[in-house]
C-alpha cells in the first residue's frame, strides 16, 4: 500500500477545552452547490478516548438543507465525527474534546444543554438497522413523540403517515402496521428507522454507513430517499463507497487519521481534487 503524501499543517488549537460527561471513474452529483446557510460551523474541533486522540483541529462549514459526504479509510475518524455533531461519542467513558462545534449558530456543548435535546434536532440512522423488536411498525415511528409525552391521536397519526412517506415506505406498510418491525427486510427496516428519526421532526439527519448491509435494490432506495430529504432536512453520511458519496452528495470531505485532508464540491474532489493525499484516495492508490 503506497503511503500517501504528507498534508499542509494543522490551524491552531483551540484552547477552549471541554469534558464529556460520559483509478476508477467515478460518477459524480451533478447537483451544483450554491452559497448555503451553515448548518454545522466548526473550528479547531479536536477529540480524545482516553488518551488516545481519534480527531485533530478539524475545522469545517456544512450546508444545509445539503448532502454532505464524508469519506476516507477505515479507522480515520469518519464515525467518530459523525457521533461528536449530536453528542452521541458521550456514551463512550473517557471521551474529552476541545474546539467549536455549533448547529445553527447554538453552541451543542454550551452551559446548560441538554444531549437529549440535542439528539431532537439532530437525528442519527445507524449502521445496523434497529426497529425496536418487540414494537409494531407502526410503535417503531412514534415511539420518540410518545417519548415526548405527544398523546394526541390526530397528531400521531399524522405524523406516522407523514414518516412512512418522507421515508418512503408507507405504500409497502399501510395496511401491515401493527406487524413487527424485525418482520420487513433488511432494506426497509433501514428505511422504518429513518422514519423513526424523521418523526420527531429533526433539523438535520447524521447516517453512519446506512447501506453498508443492503443489496443493490434496497441501497438505490435509500439513496433516492437520502436525494429527496435534501429539499427539507441537512443530512450528512458516512460512506466507505465512493460511487455512492458521488451519487448521493453535494459536498465532500475527506478524512484522514483523524484530521480533515479537503472539503467542497463533490465534483471537486472526485474530478480536480486540491490536495494530494485526496487524489491518491479517490483514485484508489491507497485506502
């Protein structure tokens, strides 16, 4: 594996600390990106487990109402980015993170803020999908509003049906929802639980690799789906497949052992890319 060249130097930490609680040709988005209001501004973001530093001064703009991909080699720090934008890396004992991190001009790790509210506003698709199995379908949706103490029969139900749509999935479901969640497939149970996400009405939605156990059928689905959301939600997804990040996104950013290597168009960064180290990892050289 060829060693990729070495990048330009890092911006200046921060010293704001905080402690957690707890070759190929590549098809490219032809979406072009225009100036946008800023979802996530972040400076000189740094995190640790323990002693051991998983991000390094990453400092990044991410539209919204955009997609944004991250990209880069396995262990780079993909994940652990996305987990640090709704505070979900609090989880993990030992976590400590100095920098900026704010959604919407509201500082996510301010005096007085609340994880929980947090994760309101910013909803995560994981991996692995997770209906809750002894839930109906239907119960998968609304368990964040009933959570919420959202009682209201008319609002529940409107808010399933609008789920089930944005997620598309209604027409599959509309007259098996009080069936169990672990009885659909792989790629609509992924799909049940970006609805679950979309109910509590989020303003940006996190997807850590969601196509990653899918077969092709399901995955183009999910990646109509995730194009769709763009016109009302900021999305950013974690991708280890690069024609799918092309497909899919607005905007780049590429990762590399814990720091931020190149961000911007995603035409950009697949065709012309400004650094290097991008170039050999697009091209398949390393990674």
């Amino acid at each position: 594996m060829a060693t990729p060249p070495a990048t330009t130097a890092a911006p200046a930490k921060s010293d704001a600390v905080r402690t957690a609680s707890t070759p190929a040709q590549v098809p490219v988005a032809a979406l072009p990106v225009q100036a946008d209001e800023v979802a996530f501004d972040i400076r000189n973001f740094s995190l640790w487990y323990g002693q051991r530093q998983a991000l390094m001064d990453v400092t990044i703009r991410i539209p919204a109402k955009r997609v944004t991909a991250i990209i880069g080699p396995s262990g780079c720090g993909k994940s652990t980015f996305l987990r640090a934008l709704n505070r979900m890396h609090e989880l993990t004992p030992g976590t400590r993170l100095e920098g900026s991190l704010q959604h919407f001009g509201k500082d996510l790790y301010g005096p007085g803020i609340e994880a929980v509210a947090i994760r309101r506003r910013v909803g995560m698709v994981f991996q692995k999908s997770n209906p809750f199995p002894t839930m109906s379908i239907a119960e998968n949706v609304l368990v964040g509003l009933r959570l919420n103490g959202i009682r209201d029969k008319t609002v529940l139900q409107d808010r399933l049906e609008q789920s089930l749509r944005m997620a598309a999935l209604w027409d599959e479901v509309k007259d098996v929802l009080g069936r169990p969640g672990t009885s659909l497939s792989g790629g609509q149970q992924q799909r049940l639980c970006i609805a679950r996400s979309l109910a509590v009405q989020p303003e940006t939605l996190l997807m850590d690799e969601p196509c990653s156990a899918l077969d092709p059928i399901a995955t183009a689905k999910i990646e109509e789906l995730i194009q769709s959301l763009r016109a009302s939600y900021t999305v950013v997804i974690v991708t280890h497949n690069m024609q799918q990040a092309a497909r899919c996104s607005d905007r780049t950013a590429f990762f590399y052992m814990g720091k931020l290597i190149e961000f911007g168009d995603t035409r950009n960064i697949f065709t012309n890319p400004g650094n290097p180290q991008t170039e050999a990892y697009v091209s398949g050289r390393f990674g």
